[in-house]
C-alpha cells in the first residue's frame, strides 16, 4: 500500500500496511493449446536474511500484543496466505499443485525459527513457472482469440471469489483464463476500443505482468514470506524489507506531492484505500475507497492502460509537480464493477491548513423562529511539531484552533454544536486526549493496555470546559482510531449525542522497530475506553444509525483478516452528565419521521438498495454485449431517476445525464449534518421539558 502524498507524521493509519500482493498477479483468461517451458531462472534464499528469520520470530513472540508462538498452527495459516498471496485469483496453480506443495504446510515455522526458508522459494519457484508458461502462450495467442470471441453467445463469468475454487483439469483452467479475458475485451469493446486497440491493450497487459514476474528478486519473495507469517496475528503488523521501509517511511512524511490517496495493489488492479482528507482527491472528485484505477494519462497526452503494472510504476504515473493535472480513468466500486469513467485531478500538497478544523452555522426554522446550530468539520487530529520545536506560540493544532472555532460560533449565539467527525482517520492522540477535554473537565479519555497488561489510563487535566451545552458527534465506517476514541469518551461520559454509522474499529497501537535488514511494524498495544470497552473490532456503535453508503462488509476492522478480538477490561473512574439511553427511545421517532420525508435521505436509501441488489447480482457478470449494455443503460437511467427525483422535490435543477450529476451533489453530506442539528433540538426541548416538568413537580410538593 503506497501513500500517493503527505500526511502528518503522527498519522495513524487504520488500513493494513498490506504487501499482500506484491507481487500484483491476477490475471485474465483465455483457452490456448499446451504452453512451453518458459527459460525461468529459479530463485534461492538470501543467505543474509537467514538471521532476519530469526530475528523476526524472536521479536513477535515478545513484541505483539498476545505473545504468540509460532508453531504448526500459525505454519499452517501462514502456508494458506502465501499461496493466496502469490495466486490471488486462482488463475495459475491447479488443484494438483496445491496438494503437492501441501506437504510444507507445518514448514514455515520451522523455516524462520533455523534461518533456512529454501520452503518459500521451493513453494515461489514452482509458481513463476506456472506464471511464466502461461503468460507467454497467452501473449502469443491473444490476436487469434479475441478475432474469434462471440459477443452474442449468452455465457457469464463467476466474479464471486468466495466461490472460486482452484481449477483441478487444464482445460477447466483454460475455460476460465478464456471467460476472464472475454470480460476484459468485451470492457475494452464497450468503453469504444477497437478490436486492434483491445489486442495491443491486453498484450501489453500481459507483457507487463510477465515483467513484473522477471523483476521479481529474492528479497521481494522473502517479504511476501515474512508477511504470511505476520498476516496470521493481526492486519496491522508487518514487515517491511529495506526497500519498502524506505517507501514507508517517505510516504510518511511530508515531502510528496501527488494526489492525497493512500493505494494499494489489487491483484492486477490499482485500488483506491483511502484518501488525505484535504486532499486533492477528497476535495476535487468523488473518487471513494475500493475503486480502481485502469488508466493515467498526463495532461495533454493519451491514456496510459496500467491494468497489470507494478504499483510503484503507477505511483511515478501519478505524482507529479504541484498544479500539474493527471488523468485517471477508473471502475467505481458503486456500479456494476464493469463500466469506467475518467476524472481529472490537479496535483497539490496537502498543507496543515488544508487539513485543520473549519466551522459553520446550520440554519433550523420552528415554529417560526430561526435557530442556530454550529458544525466543527475536523479532518484529522493534527499538530504543527515543527512550529512547536521552534517556539512558535501560535502553533497550530486541532485542539486549540477547535477551541478557537467554537468560541466564534459562541459569539453567533448557536444553541448547540455538532462535531463532525466523518472521514476522520485518527491522528494524535494527544490531540485526541485534549480534544475530549474541551468538553468534560478533568479525566480519563481512553484507557492502553500493553502486552504485559499493564493499563495506562490517558485524558485531559486542565479541568477547563470549552464548551458545556448540547453536544453531537457525526461519525460514520472511515472514522478510525483517534475519532473513536474521541466519541467513544464523549459516548460514555453522556456528554455528546454519536450519530451516523458505525467507526472503523481500530483500536491497536503499533510501534516501528528496526531490524538487522528492514523494519517491523508490530502492534503492541490496544486502545479501551474509559467504560473498559475496547474500541477494537467493534468501533463505536452510534446511538442513532444513519444510513450509509459505506459497505461495512468491505470497510472496516472487521473486514480485514484476523483482527484482534473485541474485548473488555475494568472501567475508571468518570462522571455521567446525560443518560442519553433515556433520551433515544424519544428522539428516534420524530427522526424516522422526518427522514422518511426527506429527498437526500430518500435518496440514499435508494441508493443504498440498489447497491446491495447489485452486489448480489454482479457475482455473475455476463458476457453478452446487448444484455451488458441493457444493463449499463438500465444503471445509468435509474440513477438519473433518483437524482432527478431527489433535485425536483428540493426545487433544484434537474440534470438532462448522469455525467452531469457533479461531485458535490452528494445527497448524504449537508443533509445527515442538517438532521443532527434537527436532532439536538429535539433534544433540547424534551430536556426543558422534563426539566419544567420537575420544576412543576417540585413546586406542588412545597
């Protein structure tokens, strides 16, 4: 996974530092005669990485957070992410293999534990082989197929990988390879290439992945080895040979320019991870996590197909000087996963300025008066450590330039605040801890347990309160790490309503270590609220749900394999402010009836359906070009349709084509902040109810 800009380095990432697939070799089929031996020259272990091995086992039996052995257990877990690693999509080794190279299942242990990991290399060479075979018939053969593919003969492709299997015949392979490159022309053919364009694309596909399998050295083998290992005890520890540590600490600092996304390889793709919040891409397109990137072009010249490239080729694609444009084409993950559309991005540098709190004021009207609400977007947990080190009292941080924000908002007389925390992926967590703090008084924020189990409790101490009025959170499935920690606290303290979606779930804390050759990444703590619950895994369940466009299922903690458990420890001691589980129960419904009369909400929820009805359909996509094409169509009408319906109850402009639907046109963005703000007066007005109530109530007694 690369970083496509900078980032503050007290950034916490909470997706997998996954090289996984660093290799990047899925890829697409066809049915061809039998391949020759390809001239592959075997790979063996670096000799100076046999004491790395040792290293390594040594450090993640005293290092990770559940001081793991690593025996036949974790071997035989390791053996299954080494082949999925090398061979993602069941596209090379047959059923045959498989068993074959079964016999080193309880091996991988053994092979770091004595320093000899000739096991990976045996498992790895076998594996180029198949690779090598293959993709030279297919470069060979690709003009004489795709001449001779049907586009009308009704037949689909399974593109459900829970249900891909390895193939156990070489024609039952064949048939798949055939049916997989069909897919691809028959998106070449669509997108309005030329038959002589779609053979000279998919040939220098497969010449790029063929050098991708001849650029491959010992070093690159032995961290997809290393990290089969590490995969099976959490998605956050990893190890990084020196080549990438060096990537890894350059993505880290704030040196890039590019475009603001985090990418990493899928399989044959390039796939958006995330995005820099602030950064270009956040704020210039609607690029969105899990899309994938087929194509780059720079400004003024043609379009680069990078469907099979190394992903530290496409990153030199991608960056570039600041104001320079780069031109991306690429499959959204909301659709059909078939049909691209292309975008434009203008290369900046993301500044501290880019990414710090901002404010605004939400206007509601009720019962003929105008009530104000104020909104603190915060991006991310940042502070400006350069200007701290110089002695700069005017430092910049996102606790104080909140607290600078939130006494303007004061001024303008809001009755409440909304503390939007969506997108938010973590940060500092001294920011977290002092951020909290403007709410409560003194106290505990979150509680870090060690892997000896010491608990360290963190929190703020000033006992100055910035803010003690009506109080939300917006979080949603990208809020992560320093969010949850802030909401979590803000949650069990019933100090602030949490609205949206569900949290990310990342509540470990890693540390970077240096070893003899590279780098380990390995978690070594757990964040825990000051309730005991952990934020792990589960996140922070909000205590009232919007809906989201975000698949919980593909996003998340919990998404990822083998995260560490959700689990409790002992509470500390803080104070309750609200029981906000008393006032839920009376604000649900007087917000499920305005959502349900409200366009944006309407609208994704919509949205939402169609989505989930698609992901099941496009589990088998078809390879007839009417159907297809009926099915883009039918796409593309319905979401006009829903725009349009969305745009006349709200009394905008209706737009003739789906192109026309801009990024900013978003139904889920102003509106689900709008409802918070509905919501927190609802909440103040049941509260001065029961509070004249008890006045009443009082008085009859005396």
């Amino acid at each position: 996974m690369i970083l496509l800009n900078n980032v503050n380095t007290d950034q916490e990432n909470p997706y997998r530092m996954n090289y996984k697939h660093l290799l990047f070799c899925l890829f697409t089929g066809l049915t061809f005669a039998s391949t020759q031996a390809a001239a592959y020259t075997e790979l063996q272990p670096p000799h100076e990485y046999d004491t790395v091995s040792k290293e390594l086992v040594s450090m993640l039996e005293s290092e990770h957070y559940d001081k793991p052995t690593i025996d036949d257990r974790i071997s035989e877990e390791a053996f299954n992410y080494y082949l999925d690693s090398l061979d993602p999509s069941k596209s090379f080794l047959l059923q045959s293999d498989v068993d074959k190279l079964t016999k080193y299942k309880d091996s991988f242990d053994d092979a770091l534990r004595n320093g000899d990991t000739q096991v990976a290399y045996t498992i790895y060479n076998l594996y180029a082989k198949r690779i090598e075979d293959r993709l030279n018939q297919v470069e060979k053969d690709i003009p004489k197929i795709v001449k001779g593919f049907d586009y009308t003969k009704q037949e689909s492709l399974n593109n459900d990988p829970d249900k891909l299997k390895w193939a156990t015949t070489e024609s039952e392979l064949n048939e798949y390879w055939r049916k997989r490159l069909k897919n691809r022309a028959l998106i070449l053919k669509m997108n309005g290439d030329s038959e002589e364009k779609i053979i000279d694309t998919l040939e220098r596909r497969y010449k790029n992945q063929l050098r991708q399998v001849d650029q491959t050295n010992a070093v690159d083998v032995y961290q997809i080895f290393a990290n089969a290992i590490t995969a099976t005890l959490d998605p956050h520890t990893s190890y990084f040979a020196p080549r990438a540590s060096e990537t890894f600490n350059i993505n880290m600092s704030l040196s890039l320019e590019g475009i603001g996304a985090v990418l990493q390889a899928d399989d044959d793709y390039t796939k958006i991870v995330r995005l820099v919040p602030g950064g270009p891409a956040a704020t210039q397109t609607d690029l969105a996590p899990n899309d994938k990137i087929i194509a780059v072009g720079q400004e003024g010249k043609p379009m680069v197909d990078i469907v099979g490239m190394r992903l530290d080729d496409v990153v030199e694609m991608i960056r570039g000087e600041r104001d320079t444009k780069v031109n991306l084409e690429i499959i959204p993950s909301k659709g059909d996963g078939q049909t691209s559309k292309k975008i434009t991005i203008v290369r900046k540098k993301v500044k501290l300025e880019d990414q710090s709190a901002k404010k605004d004021i939400i206007h509601i009207k009720r019962n003929g008066e105008d009530y104000k609400v104020g909104l603190i977007h915060l991006p991310t947990f940042y502070s400006d450590f350069a200007a701290i080190q110089r002695g700069d009292k005017n430092y910049k941080s996102s606790t104080r330039d909140t607290k600078k924000l939130i006494e303007e908002l004061r001024k303008e007389n809001v009755v409440a605040l909304i503390l939007d925390l969506r997108n938010n992926g973590g940060g500092s967590l001294q920011e977290a801890n002092s951020l909290a703090g403007l709410f409560i008084p003194s106290g505990p924020v979150v509680q870090i347990r060690d892997q000896k189990g010491r608990v360290t409790p963190l929190g703020d101490s000033d006992g100055d309160i910035t803010y003690s009025g009506p109080l939300a959170v917006l979080t949603n499935r990208m809020s992560a790490s320093a969010s949850e920690i802030v909401a979590g606290a803000l949650q069990d303290y019933g100090r602030a309503l949490i609205l949206g979606g569900q949290t990310f779930g990342k509540g470990t804390v890693q540390v970077l270590q240096d070893m003899d050759k590279g780098q380990l990444k390995v978690t070594q703590a757990k964040f825990y609220r000051v309730s005991g619950e952990s934020t792990q895994h589960k996140g922070v369940i909000p205590d009232m749900a919007f809906p989201s466009l975000i698949d919980d299922k593909l996003v998340g903690e919990s998404a990822l394999d083998n995260p560490l458990p959700w689990d409790k420890i002992h509470e500390t001691r803080y104070p309750v402010y609200w029981n906000m589980d008393a006032y839920v129960p009376l604000l649900e419904p007087r917000h499920e009836a305005r959502i349900k009369k409200d366009p944006n909400f309407i609208a994704v929820v919509d949205q939402i359906n169609d989505y989930k009805a698609q992901a099941e359909k496009y589990k088998t996509i078809s390879l007839n070009e009417k159907a297809r094409e009926a099915q883009t169509e039918a796409n593309k009408k319905r979401e006009l349709e829903r725009e349009n319906t969305r745009r006349k109850a709200l009394g905008l402009e209706l737009v003739k084509s789906v192109e026309d639907i801009k990024p900013s046109d978003k139904a889920d963005d102003d509106a689900y902040a709008h409802e918070a703000a509905e919501i927190l007066l609802d909440f103040i007005a049941i509260n001065q109810k029961a509070e004249e109530a008890a006045k009443h109530q009082q008085a009859s007694h005396n």
